[in-house]
C-alpha cells in the first residue's frame, strides 16, 4: 500500500506576464552615450617585441664596478699573469673577461693594459686575440705571442 499527501489535482505554474517584464527592462537600460575615444592597449607581441633582448656585453662589469676599480688606491703592481675568468661572442665581437690584480673586466682583440684605461690587463699586454670555440685568450707583448689563457 502506498500512502501520500497532497492534493488531488496537481498545483498550477505562475508566471508574470511577459508583456510587463519587457516594459520594465526597457525603462531601466541607461541611455547611449558618446564613444569615449579609447585608445587600445598594445598586444603582449607589440610590448615584448619593443624591449632590447639580452645584455650587449654579458661579461661587462656593472658601471660602479668600473668606478670603483678606477677610484681604487691599490695598484696591481704589474706582477702576475691576468686570469681568464670567460669568454663569449655577442653579435659577431669575440671578448673575454680577465681578473687581474683586484680589478676584472672585458677586452677584445686589440686591447693594450693601461693602469688607467684598462687596468685588468698588466701594463703592455696587448690581446691578440679571443678562441671562443676552445676557451683561450691569446696574449701579445710587443708583438711577441705570450703563453695563452686557457678556461
């Protein structure tokens, strides 16, 4: 036996007169306005495609690194050999990063050490020449091939 309540005719469905529904959504929409003249913002492509890719020099030290080497009293005395810390190729220009003394910085194929202008390399020393494909860095003296800097 199956027992339940309720009524015996089933409830009847309400719904508002779509006629009036209209008339209030029509009344409530804002009224048009001018074209505000916007200007569209630039699309990802256009904004990254703006910026310079890459460092020019990747093993330049930071500008206060250079002024800081320039202003420091301690010279290298001209003693030892420069040490070859890296070497890269950036845009067809093949360079070198030298520690020498307790100043570094980048040289390029015909750089001479100056205590002044680049006083990462002794006095004299002239770049022959950056290897990239082997890791050297060859060194002349006066003309005179000196032993090379190898990574």
């Amino acid at each position: 036996m199956l027992s339940a309540c309720g009524a015996q005719t089933p409830p009847q469905a309400s719904t508002p007169p779509a006629a009036e529904a209209n008339k209030d959504t029509a009344n409530s929409l804002p009224e048009p306005t001018a074209d505000p003249q916007l200007i569209p913002l630039y699309d990802p492509d256009e904004v990254l495609g703006s910026l310079p890719r890459g460092r020019q020099d990747p093993f330049a030290p930071p500008p206060q690194a250079l002024v800081a080497a320039q202003d420091d009293a301690s010279d290298s005395g001209g003693d030892g050999v420069p040490e070859l810390m890296g070497v890269s190729s950036v845009g067809g220009v093949a360079q070198a990063f030298v520690s020498y003394g307790s100043y570094s910085g980048p040289v390029a194929p015909g750089d001479v050490g100056d205590p002044d202008r680049l006083p990462w390399l002794p006095t004299g020393v002239g770049v022959a020449g950056v290897d990239v494909q082997r890791g050297r860095l060859l060194l002349e003296r006066d003309g005179r091939p000196l032993s090379p800097l190898q990574l």
